[in-house]
C-alpha cells in the first residue's frame, strides 16, 4: 500500500470513531492513540490491507478492549458506501449452515439439544429453520441450547429465540446510544409455534468462542432467570457496531451503543457472560445433560422416560 493510501484510512478510522463510538471520552483516546501511532511510523511500509486491519485492529482495541471496535479487511470488494451486511450478504452463509440450525437432537431420557452455529441469522433469512427446529424440540422434558460456536448475529433473531421460552413477552434491554436516546427490546410476543413450557429445566452451554448474539441470548435467559449456562466465559462483546467503507476492502466498525438488562443493571461487555456451572467448554455438554437427567428424575422418578434417563446417566 502506498504511504499516502495508508494515512488516509488511519485518519478515516480515527476520524470515524471519534464522532460515532458510544462512549465520547473513549472515543477521543482511542483517536489519538491511532494519530499518535500514525505520526510514530506504526503503519509505515505496510504491505497490504490485510497487515494494516490487524495492526489498526489492535491499536484501536488498546485502549478499553472493545472487541467490536475494528479495522475489518475483506477478501471481495466493498460497495462504495457505508452500509450494514444486508440479507444478500448473510445469504450464501445460511444457506450453507442450515440457517444457522447446526443440530436438533432428542437425547435419552427426552432432554432435547438445539445447537445454533455459527451465527444467529436474521429472522428474513433462518426464521423458518429456526421455528421448524423449535416445533420438533417442544415435546422434550428438557433443553440444551449449546451456544458454544456462536460468532454472534441478528438482535432480532435472540429475541425470536428468547420468545420461546417465555410466556409473555420478556423485557431484554435497552439500547442506550451516545445522545441519550434508548430503545428497548423485548422478546417475540407472537411464535408461529406453540412455547416451551416455562416449567422444563434450560440449560445453556458456553465457551470462549461464544460472542456478541450469542452472548446475548445467553445472558438474557440466565439473568431472567429463565436458563442455566454451563461451560465456560464468554468473549465479552455487547456493544452493536455500525460498519463504515475506509477502503475498497476494508471497513470501520464501530459501537456506537450498548445495552442494559433490566435485571442487572448492566452488560457483558469486556467481561463475558459468567457461568452459573463453571467447566471446560468440552465437557459442558456432558455436565449439562447430566443436571437436566438428575432434575428430571427428582422431579418424577417415575416418568414414562425414566428408564431410559437412568440409563443415560449411567453412561455419563
């Protein structure tokens, strides 16, 4: 890249951070911090797009360890204007992963196992795989929700999901931005399928892999007292970004607000989701379909499936 390329989308960057990301004080820091690199030969002789996103990427997550807050270089050409990842974007990637819909199960002992990888897809696009896979899980006794490789996703999509396990509709957060306004977001008030019965244990599994979405569809059933997350903290990312155009391949994105649960008072961000069950990732699976086998049978050893929940448990 040519030196005078390279300036401009270091100062865009600062530029843009500086009058869009949430919190104004930050924002300042974090856009010196990039024109004092700058000025100090940081980005000097840069090869290519690629190098010059990992090295903004980290100057920019320097100052408060925003891991939404980045220089994003793409393989394939950007349109020439600011905008979101549209529903064509997201397309050829759901079509691939099965909207999202990585695996329903019905395990031994009917504990039921809903696998949403890698992301949380617009409700446009996995809404239907999404409901299809919830219309079979219904019947089960119990559920794992393995979040494990979730990357994150669509906000509407968590409350689509959220809205299954709820009766009524759920107050989820609020969005607060850097003017002051707040936008409040509630869990799906109608499902084209019959809920979850709000008395069936819902045990979540996480891992460091878990993020942004992800997160937060685990956080909003553990703090709404609604599910049981069982695995491993989370990456820490809540804040939503907005994606700006600094170059033909690479993108700004930007927070620009964050979120706040109704129940504590805050969010996830740069702490992650913390587990009610503390275990490895890989065994979270495991210790989940044991808890949800060991409260099933205190709560009717002599259901029809006990038999064969015994046995499962056997094999654990």
């Amino acid at each position: 890249m040519r030196q005078d390329e390279i300036a401009e989308v270091v100062e865009r960057t600062a530029k843009l951070v500086a009058e869009h990301y949430v919190f104004p004080e930050v924002a300042e820091q974090v856009a010196a911090h990039l024109g004092d690199r700058l000025r100090a030969g940081r980005y000097a002789h840069v090869p290519d797009p690629r190098t010059l996103a990992e090295l903004v990427t980290e100057d920019l997550q320097s100052v408060n360890g925003d891991l939404h807050l980045r220089l994003k270089h793409h393989v394939t050409a950007l349109p020439d204007r600011d905008e979101e990842p549209d529903q064509d974007a997201w397309a050829p990637l759901a079509a691939a992963t099965m909207s999202g819909v990585a695996r329903v199960e019905r395990l031994a002992g009917n504990v039921g196992l809903l696998e949403i990888r890698p992301y949380l897809f617009p409700p446009q696009l996995g809404g239907d795989a999404m409901m299809a896979a919830l219309r079979l899980l219904v019947d089960t006794d119990a559920l794992l929700l393995d979040l494990r490789g979730n990357r994150g996703g669509s906000p509407d999509m968590a409350a689509l999901v959220c809205g299954w396990f709820f009766a009524e509709p759920a107050h989820l957060l609020t969005m607060h931005d850097r003017t002051g306004g707040a936008r409040q977001s509630w869990s799906a008030a109608y499902l084209p399928v019959p809920r979850y019965a709000v008395d069936k244990p819902v045990l979540v599994l996480t891992g460091p892999e878990t993020f942004s979405g992800g997160e937060e569809l685990a956080y909003d059933l553990q703090q709404l007292g609604r599910a049981t997350v069982v695995g491993e903290r989370t990456r820490g990312g809540a804040h939503p970004r907005t994606g700006y155009r600094a170059h033909p391949h690479l993108e700004v994105t930007v927070p620009v607000a964050r979120p706040v649960n109704p129940v504590s008072g805050t969010n996830w961000e740069g702490c992650g989701v913390a587990p009610d069950v503390p275990v490895t990732a890989a065994e979270a699976r495991d210790v989940a379909y044991r808890k949800a086998l060991e409260a099933l049978l205190a709560d009717d050893p002599r259901r029809s499936t006990a038999d064969e929940a015994r046995e499962a448990l056997a094999g654990l």
